[in-house]
C-alpha cells in the first residue's frame, strides 16, 4: 500500500486518472491487510469490477467497495469525488475553505441558529 503523501496536481492527475485507479485506492485505505469479509472474516474473494463489489470466495456474500465509506450509496463516479476531494483539500490547504463554509451558513442554516459556523 502506498503511504500517504502530498501529490501535486500533476501527481494527482498521473495516480487518479481513471475510476479504476480510485478504486483501487480505496479498497488499499479500506483494507490495509487485503479483504476481510465481513460475514465470515474469509480473504478471499472475486473482485466485480464492473459492480464494485467483492463476493466472497467462501460464504459468496457480497460486499461493496464504497459500503460504510463516506461515498456510501453514492453514484457518482470515484474518479470525480476524488477530484471534488482534492481541490477541497487544496483549498483548505490554501485557506480558501472559507468560502465552503460561508456557503453552507448562507444555503443550510435555520434562522434559529444564531451563531453561524466559522472557519
Ligand atoms: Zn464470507
């Protein structure tokens, strides 16, 4: 797995060019040590690109790559939440996030609140 590290834009680009390259990703930050099923705590099991779930070799239930992650139920593609994610933390990294938060307060937040967020 890889370790974490600062990725240019052109880094982020080269790594995350295609939804399978997110995936990938993913299932490396969600299973450090490989796939563990959750049923049956089995580590093997066929990979369903097309789907996005794992089905265990051993008990065959199958389990999403985004189930309990924050994409849950998403169906928005990785590659533009990865893109989406990586200009937020750009932003944040910039301290342009701000304006994220001055977002939220003005669209979300009820009259009752008196105190808005602040970043
Ligand atoms: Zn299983």
């Amino acid at each position: 797995m890889k370790n974490y590290r600062e990725r240019s834009l052109l880094d982020f680009q080269k790594d995350f060019a295609t939804e399978d390259a997110c995936a990938e990703h993913l299932k490396e930050m969600r299973w450090t040590r490989g796939f563990v099923c959750p049923a049956c705590r089995h580590d093997k099991a066929w990979y369903i690109k097309t789907r996005k779930v794992f089905d265990c070799q051993r008990c065959r239930i199958r389990t999403s790559l985004i189930a309990g992650t924050i994409f849950h139920k998403t169906r928005t593609p990785l590659l533009k939440w990865y893109w989406i994610l990586y200009h937020m933390a750009m932003d944040i990294q910039t301290g342009r996030c701000r304006s994220y938060f001055n977002l939220w307060n003005k669209r979300n937040r009820p009259n009752r609140i008196k105190y808005p967020i602040r970043a």
